[in-house]
C-alpha cells in the first residue's frame, strides 16, 4: 500500500522520519519540503493512516524502528 521502504534514510533526513514516525498526520499536513515531495511522489492527498499509535512510539521503540529502517540500504 504505502512505497517500499528500501533506501528510505537516503530519501529523508532523520529530522523528517523522526516527525513522520512520531506524528504522520502532523507531518502530511505540513509543509515541509520533504513532506511536498512525498505528496508529489505517491501521488496522494489524503491523511494518512496512523500505522504506529503515539502511545506506542516510546523512545526505545523509535530507535529500534530509526535502526530497522537505516538497515534497509539497496
Ligand atoms: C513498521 C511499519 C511501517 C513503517 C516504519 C512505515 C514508515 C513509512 C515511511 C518512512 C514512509 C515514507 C516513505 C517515503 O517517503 O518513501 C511511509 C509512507 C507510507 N506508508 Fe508506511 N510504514 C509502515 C507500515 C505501513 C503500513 C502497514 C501501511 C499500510 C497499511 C503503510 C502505508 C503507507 C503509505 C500509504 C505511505 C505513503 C504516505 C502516506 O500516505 O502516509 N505503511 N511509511
């Protein structure tokens, strides 16, 4: 559904995934320039899904998550 997650830590800066992970909504409905550029990208407009509940996203499972995705280089 969403794109593939393969080399995502290239496309954004840890300051943007850090804000997406944490808080998706807050962060589609910004203006951040890299938030336009996923708009752009997936093609998309509407709010996404909150795959992680903000209750979930304690600072262990935040960089366990941060560690996961920097492993998934192409
Ligand atoms: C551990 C689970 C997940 C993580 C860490 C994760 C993380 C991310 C990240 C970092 C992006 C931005 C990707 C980019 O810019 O190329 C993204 C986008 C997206 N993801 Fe996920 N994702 C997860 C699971 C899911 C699941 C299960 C779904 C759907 C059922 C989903 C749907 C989407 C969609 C539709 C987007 C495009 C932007 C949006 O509409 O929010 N993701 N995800």
């Amino acid at each position: 559904m969403g794109p593939g997650l393969k080399g995502v830590t290239r496309r954004h800066s840890e300051e943007w995934l850090e804000l997406f992970l944490k808080d998706p909504q807050q962060t589609w409905k910004s203006d951040h320039r890299e938030t336009l550029e996923l708009k752009k990208r997936v093609k998309k407009t509407r709010v996404p899904v909150t795959v992680c509940r903000k209750e979930h996203m304690t600072a262990e499972n935040y960089r366990n998550l941060m560690d996961y995705l920097k492993s998934l280089k192409d």
